[in-house]
C-alpha cells in the first residue's frame, strides 16, 4: 500500500541522523542519500509549519545508561568518538525543531516524545532515518501502539544490512502504517496544504 493521506497536524521525525551514524555504510540507500531526502522532508515540513522533530542516540562512555538485558551479541555502545552523537549540520539550527535525545533503539521509551507531540495535537508522524531496522522500527512500532498513524520514508531510511531494510519495508511496515517515497509524501504535503 502506498501512502494516502497525511493529517492536518502531521510531524516529521527523523532518527538518528547524527554525525557517528551518518559516516556507516548503509543500503540500499547510502547515508548521503537518506541525509538529502531527509532534508526535503524537514524543509517542507518547516515550510507548512509542521513540526519536525530530530532524535539522537547517546549513551554515558561506559555504557552503563543503555538498555541492561542481556543479548547473544553481547554488544554494548562504548567508546564511541567525540561528537558521535551530535546531529548532523544539514538538519541543524532550527530553533523551532523539536529535539529528543534517546538511550534506546526507540525514541519514545524513556523520552518525551509522546508528551511533545500530544501538545502539539500530532496525530500522525512521517518516519525516516538510520538505522531502518533498528531505530525507525523501533519508533514505528511504538507509534503505532501510542495511536498515531504511522507513514514510513522509505527512500529517506536505510541500514547496515539488506536484508534488515527489506524486510522492515516489506514486512513490518505495512503492519503498522503506510509506506511512500519522500516524492510521494511531499506531493501529499503539497496537496494538503
């Protein structure tokens, strides 16, 4: 299914477009290329006084602030360079920008993302951003669950690997809201307004 409409108080949030994240590889987009849709995303968005929100990812040097469970990779953020997680130029200095930092995949659990958009009568959220699989599921997912229709940018996300992009576009997104190009969404943003 495409993406068919976009409510009168939509926002755009994008995930984890920051400094450390931008410089991975990633398909089947490169970084350059979800950074650019990105931004015409947050400039249209900006431009029909539509909210636009930029999440970050961070974590304390050691690692102790993250998610504790135990996984089988065993893998925890530590040691990451200075400026990792700052948001990337491109989508920075807009005063009017909501910014949510996160310690999860997800940036509603432990923000305050929900309360930010709630006060501003969102009531459907565009979603793009790295890594698809990880942090854009994430954060889908949990949008759905909190109630807001949910559309995905899919040429405005990408991954470490295919396989993972695959199969939250073809599999878990379409579970949970409504697919577009950024083209599409803006063409929507045009019509609406």
């Amino acid at each position: 299914m495409a993406v068919t409409t976009l409510d009168p108080t939509t926002a755009l949030v994008l995930i984890d477009l920051q400094r450390g994240i931008v410089a991975a590889e990633t398909v089947p987009y490169t970084a350059a290329e979800v950074v650019s849709n990105s931004v015409a995303l947050a400039d249209a968005f900006r431009s029909h006084g539509l909210p636009v929100v930029l999440v970050r990812v961070t974590a304390a040097p050691d690692g102790s602030d993250w998610a504790p469970g135990r996984t089988e990779d065993g893998t925890r953020p530590t040691g990451r360079p200075e400026g990792w997680d700052v948001v990337i130029d491109e989508l920075s200095g807009h005063d009017g920008d909501i910014r949510v930092t996160k310690r999860n995949w997800g940036a509603f659990y432990g923000t305050d993302l929900d309360l930010q958009l709630r006060r501003r009568g969102v009531t459907q959220i565009v979603l793009g951003g790295i890594a698809t699989s990880l942090g854009v599921e994430s954060t889908a997912r949990a949008a759905h669950e909190h109630g807001y229709h949910v559309t995905l940018a899919t040429d405005a996300m990408a991954d470490p690997t295919i396989e993972g992009h695959r199969s939250s576009v073809e599999r878990i997104f379409p579970r949970l809201g409504e697919t577009g190009t950024t083209s599409e969404i803006l063409t929507l943003l045009a019509r609406n307004r």
